[in-house]
C-alpha cells in the first residue's frame, strides 16, 4: 500500500478547528483485514449460546415400546420419541454448549484499533479535542457539542470518565462515552464520529 499523510481535525475550547493532528504514515501500511477479524470477534464475543434442542432422552414420553419386535410385518421401533418419529428429539441440533470465541491476538488487535481510528481521520469524522469535561454534569451541555459538530452519533473517548461526564451523556441515545481502558476498534468502527482527548490519541500514537 502506498504511504497518504492522514490529518485528524482538532477543536479548541469553543469546540471550532484549531489546527490538525498528523497520523504516522506507516497506519496506512495496516492491512484493513486486522479490523475485520476483531470485529467478527467481538461480535462473536456478544453471542448468546442459548440456542438448546431436546435430544430422545429430554423429550418427554416415549417409555414403551411402541409395538413388538416381530411379527407386524413393520419397522422395528424402540421409542416414539426416536429423531426418525414427528414429536421425536432432535438427533444433531444446538445444545447450547458452543464456544464462539475466536483468538484475535494482541498486536492485530492494536492494530485493528489504530487502522479503525485512520480510517475515521481520512473521512474527516474524527475530532479531537484538550478535554471532553461537562463540570455541570448536564445533558443540555453534553447536547451542544452534537449540535455545534452536526454530529449524527459519535463515541467519545476521555483518558479517565468523571461521574459529571458520565451523568452528562448518559440520557444521549446516539452516543456512547467509554476510557482509554474500554476503547476497542469494533467502537470506533460502529460509531459515525469519533470525539477523543488528544492526550488518548498521543498514548495510541505513541505506543505504535
């Protein structure tokens, strides 16, 4: 893949662009496949494994055998309850002991998460702002950065939520406020917007 300089918006204080934040240029170098394979983990991560059919021996009657070895000139029959018979278990159905995790190791994970954040930059829906605080710990407030962003969703990542922060965007249906700690590619990629402190970005940066 050839090398593009990718720029980030940044936002000052009153939330209008200040300047931009540069990504490295080997993150146009990541294989977009890492991103794919976190999210189908994820995904399969969220899974219920609830799914359970009764096999002959859950399935409720079927004690007596239906009619005798020989002589009837039929089928020989032990149980009504048989996987062949209408009302009989299910021979091969879910149990609901299916593991659906699959192993996304540490580096295509790092990976996937820093490909899914360039991506957001080149399509201009990555802000990056000094603090993403709401003191007053009001919704209304929170209400104005979408309205001044004309955002449509958005995830907003802070280095360490406060409860006022927290509490500020917790009635906001379209969007989600998570911590360096929680922040993973299948966020970002799910969000339209991203809203980050640039003291997270620099750390993910930084560590590339």
């Amino acid at each position: 893949m050839s090398k593009e300089t990718v720029k980030a918006i940044v936002l000052d204080t009153k939330l209008k662009k200040s300047g931009d934040f540069e990504f490295p240029e080997e993150y146009g170098e990541i294989n977009p496949h890492n991103l794919y394979l976190y999210v189908k983990s994820y995904a399969a991560s969220l899974r219920a494994n609830s799914a359970c059919t009764k096999n002959k021996g859950s399935v409720s009657g079927g004690g007596k055998k239906p009619w005798s070895q020989k002589g009837r000139g039929g089928a020989r029959a032990g149980s009504s309850r048989s996987s062949v018979w209408v009302g009989g278990g299910s021979a091969f159905g879910p149990r609901g002991n299916r593991n659906y995790d699959l192993k996304v190791n540490k580096k295509q994970k790092k990976l996937a998460l820093e490909y899914a954040l360039y991506e957001k930059a080149k399509k201009g829906a990555l802000y990056i702002v000094d603090s993403l605080e709401i003191s007053s710990g009001k919704t209304k407030d929170a209400a104005k950065i979408f309205k001044k962003l004309n955002l449509r969703d958005a995830l907003l990542v802070k280095d360490l939520v406060d409860e006022k922060t927290f509490l500020a965007f917790r009635n906001l249906n379209n969007c989600y406020i998570a911590d360096i700690n929680e922040l993973n590619a299948y966020m970002v990629a799910t969000f339209h917007s991203v809203v980050i402190e640039k003291s997270v970005l620099e750390n993910i940066t930084k560590e590339g």
